[in-house]
C-alpha cells in the first residue's frame, strides 16, 4: 500500500511540474507575441553581488508561510515574504516605485518565473528570478532564516552550555510569532550547589514548562529563584509556572511597578502573537524587587543582580558572576539583530550604560537577544548603532531638518541584521522626536 502510495505522489509531483512548465511556455510565447521583456535568470553568485552592492533591491520569496516555517528563508535584510497568489495585492506597499530592483525565488524554480513574469505584466520594469532557488542557496551554505529549530518542542532552540553550570536557550532573532511562541529573548539558566537560578521566566507558562523540561535533563537540583530581565511579555509571563514549582520571583522595583500597570495588556498582545500557545499563562507579580544591586549566594556561587542604569527599559537589569566574569547582560546589550528604542527610551542614558558595562570586562556576554559572544560584539550591535543614529539624527537637528529626514537616515549597513525591516524606521523616528528637546 505505501509503495502504491508513493508512486502517486511521485505523479501528481511529475502532474504539478508538467502544469507549471506548460504555463511557463505559455507565457513566453505569450510575451514573444505582445513584446513584453523576457524573464531574466540570475545565478547564485549573481544574487549575492546584487544584495551585497543594493540596499534597495528587493528580495521577494514567493513560497506560503507554512513552508518557509518548516525550511526556512534567505537570511538578507532585503528578503521579505509575498506568496505568490498575493503578489498583486501586496507588491504595490513594498515597492511603489516600479524601477525597484526586484528579485523573486522559490524553492525549486517553479513558481517564481510565473511571479516574475507577473510583475512584469504590472509594469515593473526591474524584475528578475532567482533560478537556482532557495535550497541551492541553503546547500551552498548561505545564511538562511528558521522560523523554528525545534519543531516538536515549543522552544525555539533548546539550551546550549555557555560555561561548565550555565546554559542558554537563544531565542529567534525576529519578532514574536506563533512560530517561536513568543521565544525571541535568551533564556538562561545558572546549576548551582544550592539550586538552579532561571533568568527570564519565558514567554508564557507553556514555554516555562518546556525550558524546565530540560533542565531537568541536565540537573536534580530544582530551580529556586527566577529573575526577570524587564517587564517586556517575553521576560515575565512564565512566572506563574515558576511560582507553582516554588520558586521565588525576583525583579527590579519598576518592573513590577509595569506589570502592575500593564500586566494584562502585555497578555492580550501576547494572546493575539501566539493564540492557543497562551494556555495556562497569568500575569503574576514578583514576590521580591531591588533597586541598585542584590546579592545572592547559592551553594558556592555568588550572583550579583545590576542595575547600572536605563537602557532599553528604565527597569533593564543584569547577572554578573564575577568568579567567572560572565555577564547575562538583559536587553542592555544585543547581538545579530537590531535593538528596539521605545517610546520612553532614552538612547543617551543607553550609552553611558553600556560604559559602565564595560567596565566589569566580561569575558562572556549573554545578550538579551543573539547568542553569547564577547564586549566588542555587544558594543558592535549596541553602542555603535545608538551612537551612528544620535550623530545623524544630530546632524538633521543642526540643519533644521524634519521627521521625514529622519526617516531616511541611511541605515543600510545594518540591513543583514535581524528585526531591521521591522524597527529601523521606527527607530529613526522615535530617535528624532526623543532628541529635539534634549
């Protein structure tokens, strides 16, 4: 029977290329007869010399989300996702100019001629199709985005060692999705004599219980304190699944002054990313807070809590074990993907706050977001950046510029980077009207 099986799928795949091949001759004669341009194929080299040399061009794959879920996309920051069947809906609010540089991929070469050849039907005259498609690319080695390391587990990646007693499961590089379940921060976790320290409670209850799941693969010893980086959704709505297995939540003092405040509105976004993922989840508040600095000794280790000052957040905090130098740096520092400025960010403070960071001369750095790295990394993708678009936004003040100045700061450098369709003009914008009335 599975073999009768398997010869039908092996038809109706054979069915499905004949139908696309058939409609591709169809189309060139097609345009022979009208006079429209040919589809033009680009190579794997070609691709790459284009993104690398045009920030503007834009990379459209046009398979559905549920398979780039399952095997990922091109890891450029000119990539974005159209379906084919949207592509006339959609393009005109990605690429209103129709002189856009504009390359379209698939998986197999299959359905991305039949969307080059329909925007060029649309008047766009700078369309060409990646032939070798997006599994050439991948075997070639070539960053790719994944929706979901782990398919069967709701983590997004499961921990990995840092050091000999702490682990780290890094979460995606990209907004919060159903797909990542709302683990787009780093969770963290320190083994001592004495217990096991958690930092961050994740995401919601049922990514909590997954991230003790393997814990427990690794240690006996039961998780004791669970300490909250900020009050961002990702960072507190596991607590109630810590606080039934007895652990104490920790915080700082204006973190639960925010989930007091707006607790269940950080639930209902995070219900509407993640729907049924938010089983069993409730907003709780932490059972103890701190101002500057907390002390703890567990077993044999010293864990110092910080608060060197705003970051991101005015309740950002941070793990230093100094016997070891490693810092869990919270949301004060970033890696592989762009940071978010607030409303209430104030990108100044954020800088002297990394100085002080600095000065405990971390061999390893934990980020909030990206997976662990060194001091000249987080500066890279922290400091550096916030110190690029204050010099810029500064300029634009200096010659009485505008909000729309602002917006068009050039900030394609940072395109590879991760979240940087989603946040940089966003960023731009709220950098400008922080800094008018500094």
């Amino acid at each position: 029977m599975q073999k009768t099986n398997n010869i039908w799928l092996a038809k109706i795949k054979n069915i499905g290329l004949l139908f696309c091949l058939l409609a591709l001759n169809s189309q060139a004669q097609n345009s022979a007869a009208t006079g429209n341009p040919a589809i033009i194929d680009i190579s794997t080299t070609e691709l790459e010399n284009l993104l690398n040399t045009n920030p503007n061009a834009l990379l459209i794959d046009v398979r559905t989300q549920r398979e780039i879920n399952i095997t990922g996309s091109i890891l450029r920051g000119q990539n974005i996702n159209i379906p084919r069947g949207w592509l006339e809906f959609r393009i005109a609010g990605e690429a209103p100019d129709k002189n856009t540089p504009i390359v379209v991929y698939c998986g197999q070469n299959l359905r991305s001629p039949l969307a080059a050849k329909t925007l060029l039907d649309m008047g766009y005259s700078n369309v060409k199709n990646y032939s070798a498609g997006y599994f050439a690319w991948q075997k070639a080695g070539n960053p790719v985005r994944i929706s979901d390391y782990e398919i069967d587990n709701i983590l997004y990646r499961k921990p990995v060692k840092v050091a000999s007693n702490i682990y780290s499961a890094i979460g995606a590089a990209q907004p919060s999705t159903y797909e990542n379940s709302n683990h787009n921060n780093n969770l963290s976790f320190i083994i001592t004599t004495d217990g096991v320290l958690v930092f961050n409670a994740g995401g919601s209850y049922l990514l909590a219980k997954a991230l003790h799941a393997e814990i427990r693969k690794i240690t006996e010893q039961p998780v004791k304190i669970v300490v909250l980086e900020n009050a961002q959704g990702h960072a507190i709505l596991g607590s109630n699944y810590w606080r039934q297995q007895g652990a104490k939540i920790i915080s700082h003092r204006l973190a639960k002054e925010e989930i007091i405040k707006a607790g269940d509105e950080i639930f209902e976004q995070t219900k509407n990313r993640i729907g049924d993922k938010i089983s069993g989840t409730k907003v709780v508040l932490p059972d103890e807070v701190f101002e500057d600095k907390k002390v703890l000794k567990m077993g044999k280790t010293t864990i110092e809590l910080l608060q060197l000052g705003p970051s991101h957040s005015a309740d950002d905090i941070m793990l230093w074990l100094p016997a070891q130098k490693i810092l869990i740096s919270g949301d004060t520092a970033f890696n592989e993907r762009l940071l978010p400025v607030f409303v209430h960010t104030h990108t100044g403070e954020w800088i002297t706050t990394l100085d002080k960071l600095a000065t405990l001369n971390p061999k390893i750095i934990i980020p909030g977001h990206g997976p662990p790295t060194d001091l000249a990394t987080v500066m890279k993708f922290t400091k550096n950046y916030l110190i690029y678009m204050r010099q810029q936004v500064e300029k634009i003040l200096d010659a009485d510029g505008s909000l729309d100045d602002a917006y068009n700061i050039d900030q394609s450098q940072f395109r590879n980077w991760g979240t940087y369709r989603e946040l940089y003009r966003q960023n731009a914008g709220r950098i400008f009207r922080q800094m008018e009335f500094e």
